[in-house]
C-alpha cells in the first residue's frame, strides 16, 4: 500500500513539473510573438520615413534642374559658356536615377550634394548680371532681352508642364508596379470540420456537421511582391450576402477602398515570393449554418486575392 502511494505521489509530482514546463514554453512564445510584432512596427516606420526623405530629395532634384535648365538658355542667350552647367546636369541627372535605389540612399549625401548645386546655380546668377552688363544698357538691347526672358518664362512653364507629365507617369508606374505586387490565392478549397476535429472535403456539408470551417489555398509565386509576413483576410458571405463574423472567435474589420470592410478570420502568413500554401480557420461560434451557397473571399495588402464557394445541406 505504501508503494502505491509513493507512485502516485510521483506521477503527480511528474504532471505538475509538465504543467510548469508548459505554462513556461507559453510565456516564452508569447514573449516573441510580442518582440516579432515590435520589429515589424519598427521596420514599417524606417521604410515610411525613408520613403519621405527619398520623395523630398526628389522634389529638391526637380526644382534644381528646372532652374539650371533656365540658366543654360540665358547664359547661351547672353553668349557665354556653359560647359560647366551642362556636366552639371549630366551629374544631377545621375543623382535622380541613383534615388531609386533606396537601400543605398543617404540623406546626408544628397543635402550635401543639393547644397554644391544651389551654390553654383547662385553663381551663376552673378556670371549672367556680369554678362548682361558687358553687353550694354542700351534700350533697344534691354527690349531685345526683354523679349528673351519672355521666352525664357515659356520655356519654364513647358518645362513645368513636362514635369507634371513626369510626375503622373510616375503616379501610373507605381500604380501599375502596386497592382503587379499584389498577391493572388489559388487552388482555394473549403473544408468542414466537426466538433470531433473530423475534416470533411467536397464543397457540399451538412449543417449540424458544421463546427468549423477550414479554407485552403496556395500564394502564387509573384517576384514584385516584397517578402515578408502578409496579413490574409478571409469573409464568409452567406447565401444572403451578409458576412459571417464572430468578435469572440477572431473577428474584426480592416480598410479595403478606404472603407472599413467586417471580416471572418485572418491569418499570418510568412511569404518568400514563392508558391505558398496556407490555411485559415473560421468558427461559427455555435450559430448554425442555414441552408445554401456560401462564398469565400481573401484579401491582403488592400486587395481582393482569390475567391471560391461551398454549400450548406
């Protein structure tokens, strides 16, 4: 009898040393999830404020090189030399191509780089008044340059249409490079999962067979797309159109077209450009399904991936 009191003893001792072991592994996991999540914050924020700085660098660029193209034509107007002006332009126009390359831009760089220019621009200035009165004050010459500058000022305002041209063709590009990032879920197959954990396939189920819904599908392989974690929306819609939400089971919203949109379940998948399989979970939360055609839809990133359907019996 003894003996059989100290066995149980141990087991006991045993299964709370296991307890502690997992209550510990638990805390450990959601400490990293905590950590993993920081990061990501942290990195989103970089790649906004380098963004910020690239597309201000950029503007600076532009203005620069709209005011040196003006000095070119004056100073070849007044008959001076612009060799200097046009390696110049040479080496602004690198600098605005090397700016798409943002891994390598440098702030610092470029402030110093946008300085040397201002200052050549300012002198410049002084070398064209320095022209103007070599030339003479006379009033038939002031008319003739009058008259120059008039169409110096024309040509600035086809430069500045040409460069809102730019500018929107720049908006569509990155449209057109957005909309080619944008993630597509293939292969999309509903399956229902009883209250016993039992995964029936086929697209058609019983509604009291019904604990869970489990949607699979594959992220095609897509090499414009960044890689990282990718947040995947998943909205049931039942046979009226409504979508199938539960708070309590990992419902919520997001913003799809500026409009905040209820989804059923999301999932976070680990994505590496390539082909990706993934699934995502959605419990009833005990509310019977009724009777017909469901659609399932997924989202990410601000776009609508991949859809597909199931019945309800």
């Amino acid at each position: 009898m003894s003996y059989n009191r100290e066995q149980k003893q141990d087991r006991k001792n045993l299964l709370w040393a296991a307890l502690a072991i997992l209550a510990l592994l638990n805390v450990l996991l959601l400490y990293f999830f905590y950590q993993e999540r920081k990061e990501n914050s942290t990195k989103d924020s970089v790649i906004a404020a380098r963004m910020e700085e690239v597309l201000t660098t950029k503007s600076k660029l532009d203005s620069i090189s709209v005011q040196l193209d003006i000095k070119i034509a004056q100073i070849q107007q007044l008959g001076g030399r612009v060799d200097s002006l046009l390696s110049m332009k040479a080496q602004l126009e690198k600098d605005k191509q090397l700016l798409k390359d943002r891994n390598s831009f440098s702030v610092r760089k470029y402030e110093e780089r946008i300085k040397g220019y201002e200052s050549m621009l300012a002198e410049k200035d002084q070398e064209i008044a320095s022209l103007r009165q070599e030339l003479g004050t006379a009033t038939a010459k002031n008319q003739e340059l009058s008259e120059q500058i008039s169409g110096l000022q024309s040509e600035k305002e086809e430069l500045g249409d040409q460069i809102d041209a730019f500018s929107t063709r720049t908006v569509e590009l990155e449209e057109k490079i957005s909309l080619a990032s944008a993630l597509r879920a293939e292969k999309i197959q509903v399956a229902a999962i009883s209250e016993k954990g039992k995964e029936r396939e086929g697209g058609s189920y019983r509604s009291k067979r019904i604990n869970q819904l489990k949607v699979s599908f594959e992220l095609a392989e897509n090499a414009v797309a960044q890689a990282n974690d990718k947040e995947i929306y998943l909205r049931v819609l039942d046979p009226d159109g409504a979508v199938l939400s539960d708070m309590a089971t990992g419902s919520g919203s997001f913003v799809y077209h500026e409009r905040e949109t209820i989804y059923s379940s999301k999932q976070k998948v680990a994505y590496k450009n390539t082909r990706t399989p993934a699934s995502i979970i959605y419990g009833r939360g005990g509310v019977p399904l009724k009777s017909g055609k469901y659609v399932v839809e997924l989202y990410a990133e601000g776009y609508k991936i991949g859809q597909g359907d199931f019945s309800v019996k």
